[in-house]
C-alpha cells in the first residue's frame, strides 16, 4: 500500500512514524517526570489528595536545614572515595592487560565477570563474606593471624566503606574494560616514535597514553561522582540504611520520604537537589577537562 | 610500551594474581557452601571443601521455597516481550534517524543523550503515579512499559552500525520499486543482526539483575522474578546459609554462561557506547 505513495510522502511517513513512539516513552518516563517533580517540590503533595498547595520554597528551606536530610551526603562520600581509587585500579589493568602478556583474554573475563552478576546476588554474596562470626573474610584474617573479629557491616564509622568495597569488586572490571578498549584505539606508531626519541615507559605514560585517554577519565569520572551520588542498591538489600541509618543514602531517603512517610512534595525537592548536583558536577568537569583537553 | 624488565613483570603478574583471587574468592565461598549438609557447615570451616559436589538438596530446597520456577517464568516473560518491543522500536526508530535528514534531527538524539543526566531512581516517585493511573501496578505491563523505551547507548550502536550500510543498497531497493518500509525491514533490519545481537544480550542482563522496578511495581508474590525472589528468600532464611548460597549460584548461573558464551558481543556493546 505504501508503494502507491511518492518517496517523499513515505519519508514523512517514516519519519513521524519511526520516531513518534520512542519520543513519547522518553517523555513520558523521563522528562514529564523530571518536570512534575520540579512542579511537586514547591507543593506540600501527600501523594493521594487531588489538593496540592503551593508552599514556595518551604521543601528546598528543608532540605538544607534540616541534617538528617541533607547529612547522609556523607555516607555517599565513601562511594565516591573508593570509586577514585577504582579507576586508578581499572587504568592500571587496563594497561597491563594491553601490554604483552599470557593469558590476557582470560584475565580480562575474569576480571569484568563481576560486573554481569546479579546484584542482588552480589550483595548477599558479600552478606556472607563480611559476617561477623562466620564471614570468610575474619576467617581468613584470623589464618594470616591478624584480628578477625571486625564486624564489617555493624560498625557504623566504616560500614560505608565496606559497602563500597562491594562496589569496586562489581564495577573496576567494567571501568577497566573501557579504558582498555581506548588504549587499543591508540595508534601504536606514537609509541614507536616516542621509542626512538628516547622516551621510556613511565615518560610514554604521561605524555602519549594519558592525554590519549582524557575523554575516557572524564566519562569513568563523571560515571563515579554521579554513582556515588546516586548509591541505592547495595545498602538498600544489604543493610537496609543499619545499623542506625548510618548507612543510609540520599537516594533511600528519598525513596523513604516518598513511599514511607508519603510527603512527596519534600522527596520531590530531594530529588531536584540531587539532578543540580549532577548538572553541576558535569559542568565543572566539562571546564575543567575541556581546558586540560587543549 | 613499558621497557621489558623482570621487576615490571613480577609486578604485572603479581597483581593480576592477586585480583584474580579478590574477584573468585567471594563465589568460592558460595559454590563449597551450597554443597554441604547442615551439619558438616556447623563443624567444618565454611571455607573448606564440601564432602561431596553431589549433594544437591539445598538446590531442590531453595529453588521450591524461593519459587524459582515462576520467578523465572516471569522474568523470562518480561525479558522476551520488553526484548520484542524494544527491538523493533529502536531500531525503526535509528532507521528513520540514520538514513534521512530533517529538522529537529540533531534535538530529537540529544534529548536521548540528555535524559542519561536524569538520576532514573529518582523519577520513579513520579513514574509510579503515572503507572498507577495506567492500572498497571501489579502486572507485568508496568515493568515492560518503563523497559522498552530506547536508551542512548541502544540508538549509537544503531546508528554507528546503519552508517557502515552502504545507501547504495537502499537506492537499488527503491529502484526496484520496494517501499521505504520494505527497505527497512527487508534490508536494513536483517543486516542490523549483530547488532540487535548485542542489545538483546546487554539489555537481558539489565532486566534480569534489575531490583527496584519488580520491587516496586509487582510486590504481588505471584509476579516474583529473579532478583526478587532472592530478596524474599533471604528474609525468611538468612541464617540458613546453604541454601541461600545455593539460591545465590542458581541466580548467578544464567547471566554468567550468557557471558561466556557471547562474551564478544557484551565487550562490543559496552565498548562502542562509550569510546563514542
């Protein structure tokens, strides 16, 4: 039937057609949401009541004010802290599995494996390894003869570290599979080059594999800061927020102020501060990179 | 690149050793536990060896109590519609965008790129509102609805794809008289293969160890699939080791043959959507 059409009527067709359905989930489930929650953070929503009234800036005055809110950023910081040191692990790999080496396909499933498992899974599994009493992790301290009675998970100082020492066993084989694919798109004569002009391993690091790899530190970098401060997963299953929410995330709070307590209209702003820190946080590493870049 | 010298190459070794250990000791614990009886778990160390690799009746146990069977059903269902949709969505969708020019082309991608900014968590408090007056909490329509939408990653390794197809081909179909439909799905979707290849392989992982949408879209305990019936298990059995490990293997086994067998189109796929 399409046949009957000129070309260029069947390109509009297509066009409109082809497009209009994906357009619509995107906006339906992406941008409508992020607008009525901008919307939701300047009302006192309980989330069933038709009524929404207007409280201006009450929720955001909140937000700040208001410690329990706003004082679990510190929790994430530990995200944050052990993502850094995960990607200088996944550059590290990455250069040496792209180097001359045996095994290295193996070494490179092995490592990345983690990053397909199931997460909930991933999470349990770590349960048993950080148990206090039978944790193999104690076990195993104990048999080199060092103090293996540390409850991991119980200790509210470091049981954000623990729970991010997850996170690096899930996410550096995927952080290391990126990096590895771009010093492979880096042209092996530069090295050759930089060989007969005398430059050595560490002098070819710094100046021919790093500023070949600086879009890829900024999208790990950027897919850190923004992991850390997006965390939920791993303490949600594992700790649930204990021992006396100190575990807890921004995000669960979120999660909580809106399902659990049911005042939308306070979650709502939550979640707008969240996206200005995103946005924030890519602005600055845009200027920042984009000046180093050049 | 690095000079040849033997301290270099212990390092190397050394660490690759030592990361292979960090990365296989947290699964070894499952696997040797989920083989032991009751009783030898409360008298051997839970890292030793189990008596035998042939004892299997924690699986029995946990794959009834946690209803593995329809939570695999169910996610298998999910998976299948969502992959179904999907497909053919995006890559109509990057026919469209990758072979013909108009306006609003270069907007219509970014908002795409864009939306990855949005913590997605973060919406649902919103999404739920939206899923409840579509009457589809508790089915399995609200987790496939928020599923099928194209994500960025999905419309570059299209689009990268439908580039390297030459127009030529598109030009001899039209000559000979077949629709611009016809190209599509005669032409260019079957040539589209590895890479419909990669996104039915990376988007089954997201479904399959995704938690918070089934969780918070389908608490119904008949709609458990994988992760939640995990979730559940664990509530009522946390003590129980044995099993639980061995429910935590029987959930960990799909995905990893996944990956051993078409490792190279998972590499691909998360490769190309970030060198990009």
């Amino acid at each position: 039937m399409l046949n009957n059409l000129s070309f260029k009527k069947q390109r509009l067709l297509i066009i409109l057609g082809f497009t209009i359905v994906p357009l619509l989930l995107l906006l339906t489930f992406s941008y409508y949401p992020t607008l009525e929650l901008i919307h939701l953070s300047f009302t006192n929503w309980d989330g069933l009541s038709p009524d929404k009234s207007w409280i201006g800036w009450d929720n955001y005055k909140e937000v700040f004010s208001n410690s329990e809110l706003f004082g679990v950023f510190t929790h994430n910081f530990a995200y944050f802290a052990v993502g850094i040191v995960q990607n200088i692990a996944a550059i590290y790999f990455a250069i040496v599995l792209n180097g001359k080496l045996r095994g290295k396909l193996f070494f490179r499933l092995l490592l990345f494996l983690p990053y397909i498992l199931n997460g909930v899974a991933v999470s349990y599994l770590f349960g048993y390894v950080f148990d206090t009493t039978q944790g193999s992790l104690n076990l195993l301290l104990h048999a080199i003869g060092l103090n293996g009675d540390t409850s991991w998970l119980g200790n509210e100082t470091f049981v954000n570290y623990t729970l991010a020492s997850i996170g690096f066993w899930k996410f550096m084989g995927f952080n290391m599979v990126i990096y590895l694919a771009a010093l492979q798109s880096i042209p092996a004569d530069l090295y050759e080059a930089a060989s007969i002009d005398g430059a050595t391993g560490w002098k070819q690091f710094l100046y021919i594999t790093l500023p070949n790899i600086y879009k890829i530190i900024e999208l790990n970098f950027f897919l850190t800061v923004t992991g850390a401060l997006e965390v939920f997963d791993l303490p949600f299953v594992l700790t649930n927020g204990g021992p006396a929410g100190s575990s807890e995330t921004y995000v669960m709070k979120i999660l909580e102020t809106a399902f659990q307590f049911n005042n939308y209209g306070l979650a709502s702003a939550m979640s707008v501060v969240l996206l200005l820190f995103v946005v924030v946080v890519l602005s600055i590493q845009r200027l920042i990179f984009s000046r180093k870049g050049e | 690149m690095v000079a040849r010298n033997p301290v270099w190459n212990t390092v190397k070794y050394l660490s690759l050793l030592v990361a292979s250990f960090l990365v296989v000791f947290p699964p070894y614990i499952i696997i040797v536990n989920a083989f032991k009886t009751k009783d030898e778990f409360d008298t051997k160390s839970t890292m030793s060896l189990p008596d035998s690799f042939f004892h299997l009746s924690n699986f029995g146990h946990a794959f009834e109590q946690a209803n593995m069977s329809r939570a695999f059903g169910n996610t298998l269902l999910i998976v299948g519609i969502t992959l179904i949709f999907n497909i053919l969505l995006g890559s109509a969708f990057c026919y469209a965008v990758g072979r013909f020019h108009f306006k609003g082309k270069g907007l219509l991608v970014g908002l795409f790129l864009m939306a990855t900014v949005i913590p997605s968590i973060t919406t649902q408090v919103v999404n739920y509102k939206t899923i409840q007056h579509l009457h589809l909490t508790n089915t399995l329509g609200g987790p496939i609805l928020l599923y099928i939408g194209a994500d960025i990653l999905q419309i570059y390794i299209y689009l990268q794809f439908i580039r390297n197809i030459p127009y030529d081909l598109d030009e001899c179909a039209m000559i000979e008289g077949a629709s611009l439909f016809r190209i599509y799905w005669q032409v260019i979707f079957p040539l589209l293969a590895p890479a419909t290849a990669t996104i039915v392989i990376l988007k089954t992982i997201s479904i399959y160890n995704d938690m918070y949408t089934p969780f918070l879209y389908m608490p119904k305990p008949e709609l458990v699939v994988v992760s939640t019936s995990l979730m559940r298990f664990f509530g009522v059995n946390s003590g129980d080791w044995q099993s639980v490990s061995a429910a935590i293997i029987m959930i960990m086994i799909p995905t990893s043959i996944i990956y051993l067998f078409l490792q190279k189109y998972i590499f691909a796929g998360v490769t190309s959507g970030a060198v990009k």
